[in-house]
C-alpha cells in the first residue's frame, strides 16, 4: 500500500461506496436486454443489474446519437473537436457575449431616457417658477 492509497483510504469519502462505471458494451446489452424485455420483466432487470431507468434512458440517447458504440464511449469533452466545431462554439459565446452586451445597453438606455424625462420634467417646473416670479414683481 502506498503513502497516497493510505491517504485516500482516510478522506472524507473513504467509508463511501464508489461510482460504477459501465463499458460501452455493457451498456449496449443492457439496452437490448431492457428492449427485449417483456413489461414486468424491465423492473426485473433493471433490479437484478442496480441500474435505474433513466440509464437506460440515457445510453439509449447516446447510442440513438452515435457517442455510444461497441468500440466505446468518449464523452464530448475529451473527444477532438473538428475546425466546424471549435469555431462554432466560438460563435456559439460570442454570441452570448453580444446578446448580453445588448441586453446591458438597453437597460443603460432605459435609465438614460428615465435621466431625460425627469430633466425636463425640472426644467419645465423651474421655467413656470420663474414665469411665477417674474409676473409677481411686475
């Protein structure tokens, strides 16, 4: 046993079960299991294998998309991106950002206007003000 084994024996998680982890053929079969499955035999199965419904659901959606194969799985963040899709997440922030920006600059034009009307609504006041006193010393 090794000095970091023995520290990671005594963490906070050590008395925790660890997460499963599924070889993409498993989870295939899985998937044909449920399928072929009669309809009270799927609880059964998903029983027997501590899986839940919503795994099943899930890999089906992978396999469906094609990021589940027999070969294997990667998951999107550790595959290589093409050219096409790191410049389309770019665009995808970029558009974020200005989306944002927009929103920002309609806010500030909205207080701005708010600034102007209670401008000229004082400068109104301080013209009939003066009027007043003008007519009064005359």
């Amino acid at each position: 046993m090794t000095d970091h084994d023995l520290h990671a024996s005594e963490g906070p998680r050590a008395g925790r079960p660890k997460r499963r982890t599924f070889t993409a053929a498993y989870k295939l079969r899985m998937i044909e299991e449920y399928d072929a499955a009669e309809h009270g035999e799927k609880g059964a199965l998903l029983r027997r294998e501590g899986l839940y419904d919503s795994s099943i659901q899930l890999w089906r959606r992978q396999r469906d998309s094609g990021r589940l194969t027999a070969v294997g799985t990667a998951s999107p963040a550790k595959r290589e991106k093409t050219p096409e899709q790191v410049e389309l997440e770019q665009l995808r922030k970029e558009h974020a950002r200005t989306l944002r920006e927009k929103e920002r600059m309609a806010k500030k034009l909205q207080q701005t206007e708010a600034a102007l009307e209670i401008v000229g609504k004082w400068h109104a006041l301080l013209e009939m003000m003066s009027e007043s006193a003008d007519s009064e010393n005359s």
